[in-house]
C-alpha cells in the first residue's frame, strides 16, 4: 500500500499551513513531529479527507482519494486530537454505535467490539459509562473505535497529549502492537512519543517537512554540536537560560549537568557527546516557545 501527496498545499487567506508537501508513505510507522502550530493537525485533516486541499492533492495506490471518496474512508482509522464521546454510554454501546456508523454488521460489530476492548485493556470496564473513565481509558477507547473497521490507514493526532508518563507508555505499547501490515502516523509534539516506536520521523515546521529518517540515525546531522557541562546548582536555571538546553540532571554533589546544543563548546568544561532525536529537535525548533516548552515532556 502507497500513500502520497503531490504538491499538497492548503491556505487558510494568507496562511500557508501546508506548504507544497510531497511524501510517500508505506506499511509502517511514522511518527509526525512538530511544534504546535506546524501544520501537523492540518496535514492529519488533509490525509483523512476531512479538509480540501488548497493545491496538489492525496493518492493511495495511485488513485485521488477524493475520487476514492467512501472506499477510501472504508480504509482508513482515525484518532483526532480532541476525542470525544457520549459519557452515558458505556464502552461497549459506544463502539457498537461508531460500528453502525461505519456500516458493520450488528453481529460482526458485537465480536469487533469485544476483540477491541480486551486488546485495549478495557474489558472489565466495557459495560461502564465512559463520564467515569480516566483520560489515558478514554484515549485507548479512541484508538478501539479508530480499529473497529480494521483499518489499512491508521492516523492518531496528539494521542498522548495529557497523559501521564505511565498511561503514555502504556499508550505507545498499545500503536506498537496494532501497527503490523498498516500505515500508521502518529503525530506529536512528544518527542518521547515516536522515538521508541516510529521507523520513520517526519519533522513539520512551518508547513514543510524538514527533516525525514530512521530516528536512531538522523540525530547524526548534529554530531559535534552537543556538550555536557557541569555547572553548580544554585546557577543551573541562570546558566540553562543563557544557552539552548534540551535537557539538565541534578548530581549528589551539589552540580547539575546541562545538556547544550551549540556549534562550539560552550563552556570550558564542556564535554562533546553523541546527539539523540530530542537534541535534534531543539536545532529545529529553537526559538520556538512552543517547542522549547513541549519537547521534552
């Protein structure tokens, strides 16, 4: 199965949010990392036929996906950024309604339902109203409704966002284990999120994709450009300040070790050290509030 864009663009006035994207995507998974306000939610949007776009346009296997119209949505699974569902019904009523809204069958929609939820870890909740649930219960109900048709396109838009660190994990064992024979695109601003389960990251920003690869091998365009230093922990914010830091640690001996992102050592202490796909996206997003705030949650 091949997904692709062609010169896909979308303008909102003069707003350029996607910005004459070309990409191909095959089985596996992907993981779409960005900023708030990349162009992510709007490229999710594009890709599951929910907006028009502006110019270019989406194949799958070679066919127009608007041409494909309702085959093309038959195949496809998705998981929005904000998920929402009726809190009275209980989570087994709840899939059998989305089933009849995707034209299963009442029979193979009971037996779909119940694979689901106990693939999910929700069977012992099925038959409770969803208002009582947690929202790392709700999330994985969303992802039961996405699986109902058994879709070939699986696309999440912020999954995780809101969890806490256990419901995430949780929540990335969950993709891993569905992702087999199947696109899947799993957008973020995490990057915690995709670098442990994605084959493929795609950094969004402004649009456009500027970066693509293995996430264990794209770290390698910084090598060199990211140091260690020690510094005592009274003056760790001021020092975390004056620098691009990804990431800081605090030692049984009163230090704390900043991690920088520089083209040149930044202090006399400073220790080269291999990149990781965090320090990768500070070098694209520096700058950014947004990403400075989020990357690292």
């Amino acid at each position: 199965m091949e997904l692709k864009t062609t010169g896909l663009t979308k303008k909102f006035g003069s707003k350029i949010a996607v910005n004459h994207l070309n990409i191909t995507l095959s089985n596996g998974v992907y993981g779409l990392l960005g900023a708030n306000g990349a162009g992510k939610t709007t490229l999710i949007r594009l890709l599951c036929s929910l907006q028009a776009p502006t110019s270019g346009k989406i194949v799958l296997n070679g066919k127009d996906i608007i041409a494909l119209d309702e085959t093309y949505r038959h195949l496809l699974g998705y998981l929005p950024q904000h998920f929402r569902c009726y809190p009275d019904f209980t989570a087994f009523d709840f899939l059998l309604y989305v089933s009849a809204l995707k034209g299963l069958s009442e029979k193979n929609a009971k037996k779909r339902a119940s694979a689901l939820l106990e693939a999910v870890g929700l069977s012992a909740e099925s038959r409770h109203k969803i208002k009582t649930f947690s929202g790392g219960m709700k999330q994985r109900l969303g992802v039961a409704q996405a699986m109902l048709n058994n879709p070939h396109i699986l696309i999440l838009d912020e999954p995780t966002a809101g969890l806490d660190p256990k419901e995430r994990i949780r929540f990335r064992n969950l993709i891993s284990a569905f992702a087999q024979n199947r696109i899947v695109i799993l957008s973020t601003h995490i990057v915690s999120d995709v670098e442990c389960i994605a084959e493929e990251i795609m950094m969004m920003k402004s649009g456009a994709i500027v970066r693509r690869g293995n996430p264990q091998e794209i770290p390698s365009e910084i090598d060199g450009q990211v140091w260690e230093c020690t510094v005592p922990t009274a003056h760790a914010k001021r020092y975390a300040a004056a620098f691009h830091t990804s990431n800081l640690r605090n030692t049984d001996r009163g230090e704390t070790v900043l991690r920088i992102l520089s083209d040149h050592p930044p202090m006399e202490n400073a220790v080269c050290v291999p990149p990781n796909l965090e320090d990768l996206y500070l070098f694209y997003f520096k700058g950014d509030p947004q990403s400075e705030k989020a990357h690292s949650i």
